[in-house]
C-alpha cells in the first residue's frame, strides 16, 4: 500500500500543464497566462489632463488674472490650437493637453465668465498632467507567463490592447458514476436503488477548482456497458473520473478497465480513511482516476488527489496556500497505519483556529461533508490525538 | 459629502435579494438557497452492506465453520432468498441485506472454495450493516433558506432526490463604459485616444462575486447616444454600472441621465479617495452605479459598494468575513478628511499580516492595483499614520 504523499507524487509525476491557447480577454479570469503582455506604446500615449478643468500657462495662473477661453478639449479629440499668453481653455479628465500649456487647473479651483476664467489657487508648473509615458514606457513587460490572472490584470490588458491572451485552458473534465444501484435525482427509486449523488458533488468540486465539468452516467455494473461508457467519455475527456467499482467487489470493473485502458499504471491500495481504494491510469495524456464510490471518499480523494492533478494542469501550484493547521477540541481515536481525513468545522480564535469533528464520520455519511469546513489530516502513525493537539487541516472552500 | 459608511447605508437601504426561482442542480454551485432541503424517505432506504463481502447469520461466523454460498447480491438488486442456519451470501457494498442475515463480513476476511465461505475473523451483529434511515429519518431538514451551496450541499440534494433547487439567481450587471476617447483593446489607437480597459476590469470583479455581467459600450459623450444606451442596458439588467462621466466636466452626462431615469436620488460625492464622485440611482428595482471613469477608482468604488450591493441582491451578507487587520511596514502621509483606500500587498507573518503599499497610488495607475492584495483602509481623520499602525484591510483576491 502506497501513504498518501506517495500516491499524490505518482499521480503528479504523470501529468503535465495542459497546451496554452488564446482566449477572448473577457474569458481568462482566474487561468493562468501563456505569454508576456507588454507595453507595445507608452502609457499614457500622450501628455494629458488628470482632472476636469483648464488648461494653462501656470505662470499666468499664479498672478490671479483673468484668462481668455480660446477653446475646449473634449476626451477623445486633437486640439488644434496653441495657448497663447493670457489664454487658457477648458479641458476634460483624460483629454490631450494642448500645445503652449504646462498644466490644468482644477474646475473646483475656478470662476468662470463670458469666455474668461479665472483661478482662487495657485497651479505649479505640471501640476495635474499625466506625462506621456508615465504610468509605462514602450517594450516594459507588466504581465508574465504563470501569473494566474486576476481582475485588474485583464483592466491592464485591455488598456495595452490585447483583445486576447494565451492562457492555460481550463480541464474538460469527465465525470463517470457507476453502479446499477443508481437512478437520477429526478427518478423514482425502486427496490435496491439509491440515487446518483457523487456525480454531482464531484461535478461541483471540478467547477470549484476552475475546470469545465461534463457529466455523464450513472452507467450500470456491467463490463461492456462500462467500456463503452469510458471509451466514449475520453473522446472527449482532458480528464477521466469515475466513481464506484474501484474495490474488491464482484461486479467492480472499473479498475481493471482504467488498467486496459491506461496500460500498467491502474490500482492503488492508499493507506488512508476514507478513500483506500483508487484506481490511476493514463489514456495516452488523459489522466484516469477510479474514485472509490462512498460519498465520503469519493469527495476526499477528489481533494487529495483530482484536485492538484487538476491545478498542475491549468499551470498552478498544487494546493498553494492551501495549507493551515489548527488545534483539535476533541479527543480523537483512529486506526494507526491509515492517515485519517477528519470532517470538521473550523473556529477562528485569537491564537489560531480549532477543529471539531462533524459527528459520525462513517464514509458513507454525506452530512459530514456538508457540515465541514475542512479536513484535519490525522498522521498514519498516531492512534490517539489528545485535545489540543496541533493538527494540519485542508481548508474545503477557500 | 458622504462618508464611506453612510454612503454604503444608504445604497444597501435601497437593495433586496433577487426573487428566487428554480434551478437544476448542477447550476446551483455558489448560490444561496431559498427552499428548505428535506429527506423525503428513510436514507438508506434500506439496510445495506458497507462493504463487499458476504451477508451473514453473525453467531455462525463466531463458530469459524464453512458456510454455504447460496446466493449473490449485486447492488441495485432485491435479494430473493432467505438465509438459512449455515447459510451466507456474496454481497456488493450498497446492496440490499437479505432477510435472516444480520451482519457483513468483509472478503478480505475470508476463504471461498467451491460454493463455500469460511472466515479468519468473527463478525459482531450488525457489523458493517448500514441500517435504513440511519444516515435521515424521513421529514428531516437537512439544508435550510439561507445557505450558500458547496460541492457535498449538491451531492446531498441528488441524493434526496432534488434535481432542482429554488435559490436567489446570479444577479445580471449590465456595465457600460462611456467616454469619446475610448476605443475597444482590439482597434489600433487614434491620437487623442486610449483604450477601453474598465469595461473589463468590472466585468473580471461581476464575474468574481459571482454575478452574472453584460458588457456594452463604450459609448461616446453624447447625452443622446448615451441616454439610448442607457435605457437600452435598463431593459435587461438587474443592475446597471457605468464607469465615466460621473464628475464636474462639461461632457460628464451621466450623473444626469441616472437622475434622470432613477428619481432623486442621484448624486453624490463620498470623503474617500480614490473614487470621490459616485452616482447612483433606482429605476424601479434596478440599483445604478455610476463610477468614476479614472482606472483604479472604478475598480475600488466597485468592491466598495457595487459588490455588496450584488453579495445582498445574491442572498449573501455583504463582506462576508472579508475584513481583516494588517500592520503597515511603512509611514504614510494622506489628506485628512477622506477615507484612503492604499493598494497594498500583504505578507503573513507570526505575529499577523504587514501591509506595504504597491508603489505609486495614482487613481490612473492601474498597476496599484495589479499588484496589489488587497485595500488597506486609511480611517478619514488621520493625516500620518506610523510603520506598525494597525489598519483595516480588504483583501481583493479571498
């Protein structure tokens, strides 16, 4: 059986960052850049008012006289005059300053009448004029590839002009739920039957992370049928998941199939609860991943595993900043050898957070997931963690 | 002039949730809910195994003795047998107890040969048996009005058998950027022109809080062409934000037309920098924001009082365990009377967070506000504030 950190090691050692592609800038919230963006002009393009008002001679301004108004200078438009000596004119916020001028003064600053203006302060020279260039110079590169883009990166785009940029895709992932025991929410259940609910939580934990989830199933315990499903799931898959048929039961084919699929990478025994069983295997580039198909687990190894292969791929860093640690409320007892993935709520204090286990943590007790903030890794060697004790959690929604 | 807080008071007095309605349960991620979520039957439906072994008479497993294998029972199936003395039955993880077991033993317990089973360890009565309604008694409320849904909420809802869920919508901001002198990011720039950025950042932030944007313009500084645009925007908007023309200058029409087309309530300047000059108004239900058009005011006037305006037309509670206190690692000198909001980039320490600022803070240096984690908030009456001064901080990026 492998630990956790070795499962996760392997897993990650066998997928790579997806190929960048261009997207509309409008679409690129949140993926990380391919490329440099770079200042292709200066920024401001050119010499221009920081506020509504007028433009001057600051000299004159400064002897408090009046001054003629020879035109105005809407944002958007060339001035085709000159300031000559006792003349100014009105200009907006963002407008090119006009030549002759060396400043603005503030409109709040000014009383105005019949075609003159004149100022109650004094206006230094350049005083509220953005330099040509100031805020960037030609060829200044202000955005790298890897940076993971954030809302005013696209502003910035925008304003350089870049109507699109490469960045790492987000995963088309493909999301597989099996056993015959299954109906859709929407259906009726018969005898024996539960419904499909991992599809869902594992469809939401892919949006979660930024992937684009497809949903698919549930398909039933039959060999063929599942083939069929998963042959046709990777045609369209960056990445397969399936949930159930994983273990040592009769009638679970998905480990040996991901094994046919994937070639000899295929089954894991993990020393962990819950989760044990995973099934890892590689289509090609396609990674596979046979998550076990109690609710619970299914949803845990998900966060452990899916979720940094997926990070990898869209060119992150697998669980960045992820990490915290708090101090357990409770005594807990688990089984030595397994690292134990404690459900518990998180209580922010003023010397740190505290975790408290979310009552019965049976594996197929989906309320334990619901109620959780995080999940307390319990290392694989304890048997008994005292009160108090300084654990590392998992936040699950960051 | 307002000040930051009144201002705020103010916007959300004229705000309410968004009316709920009906959404499949894959788009519900993120949003908050607005039915109760209740267990309509016993779940499990049915006693079932946890595990893929054999279904058992307990007290004949204690005796160590063969067993006959009379059956095998699949998940999804209705056993049709009874156990009798010296008898057990292949069984799936999920699939139904048959009548006269009372217990599950695990395979890797256990030997088979020939249609028999003997197994190396006892088995307590109950063991590894999921008794029906132990997980919900029929009636129980599982998820309450209120609640914003996570991955486990979905695959609790799919598994009581909701394939829709009634929950507050995404709420459509419709954001026009105005100004003669913008052109899209795609055009080559004419003299006198600059690009449209702001359209983009504000859609990226809409996006981020999770609202649903449109993004129009940008519309020239005509106040016929802009009423049109406006009242175009109006017909399929929940909320309108514009970015522009809000201020002092002649061409700045904006604050008009939402006067004009929201009632009296219509404009105001806010002690706060950046970001003095906001506009907003009502037309009918619909909140408008008018922003001021310089880069880093539109984006921060957005996270302070457009986005928890959207968090509580969402259902949510506007800053949400947003706040937090940095220190400063440096001095800073402001105007006292206005509210400063310092782009600044956080470090996590021991001893709590150090906040230091990210260059030079002028309203049209978007680059501030690239680099920048977060806002850290420089109260109005303070002048000068020490390196070590304790200030409040909104992270941009949680």
């Amino acid at each position: 059986m492998l630990s956790v950190s070795q499962a996760l090691e392997r897993i990650l050692s066998h997928v790579r960052p997806l190929e960048p592609r261009s997207h509309p800038l409008s679409q690129t919230l949140g993926l990380v850049l391919a490329q440099e963006v770079v200042a292709r002009e200066a920024h401001p393009p050119f010499d221009n008012s920081a506020v509504d008002g007028f433009a001057v001679r600051s000299a004159e301004v400064a002897e408090g006289t009046w001054l003629d108004l020879v035109g105005s200078i809407p944002a958007g438009s060339v001035p085709e005059f000159e300031l000559g000596p006792g003349q100014a004119a009105a200009i907006m916020t963002g407008a090119m300053l006009c030549p002759g001028a060396d400043a603005c003064a503030m409109v709040e600053d000014s009383e105005r009448q019949a075609g003159r203006v004149r100022f109650t302060r004094r206006v230094r020279p350049g005083e509220n004029v953005r330099r040509q260039g100031e805020h960037l110079q030609p060829g200044q590169v202000v955005l790298r590839p890897g940076h993971r883009l954030r809302p005013a990166d696209l502003g910035l785009a925008a304003s350089l002009g870049y109507p699109e940029l490469a960045c790492i895709p987000r995963a088309r992932v493909t999301i597989v739920s099996t056993g015959s025991e299954l109906v859709p929410p929407g259906q009726p259940l018969g005898p024996g039957q539960i419904r499909d609910s991992n599809s869902y939580a594992l469809e939401a934990q892919v949006r979660a992370c930024g992937g684009e989830p497809v949903r698919l199933g549930p398909v039933v315990d039959d060999r063929d049928a599942l083939e069929q499903a998963l042959r046709q799931a990777l045609e369209q898959a960056e990445v397969l998941v399936t949930s159930a048929g994983v273990s040592v039961g009769e009638h679970d084919h998905v480990r040996d199939l991901i094994a046919k699929l994937g070639g000899e990478l295929s089954f894991w025994q993990i020393k962990m609860r819950p989760g044990k069983p995973l099934a890892f295997g590689l289509a090609g580039s396609i990674p596979m991943f046979g998550l076990p198909g109690n609710p619970v687990s299914s949803m845990v190894t998900f966060e452990l595993f899916v979720r940094p292969a997926l990070e990898v791929m869209m060119g992150r860093f697998p669980g960045e900043s992820r990490k915290q640690t708090a101090r357990l409320t409770h005594e807990i007892t688990k089984k030595t050898g397994l690292t134990t993935f404690l459900r518990c709520r998180l209580e922010s204090t003023g010397t740190g957070l505290l975790a408290t286990a979310t009552g019965d943590q049976g594996s197929h007790l989906l309320r334990s997931m619901v109620e959780a903030d995080a999940l307390a890794v319990l290392p694989e060697e304890l048997e008994r963690l005292e009160a108090g004790h300084e654990v590392e959690v998992l936040p699950l929604h960051p």
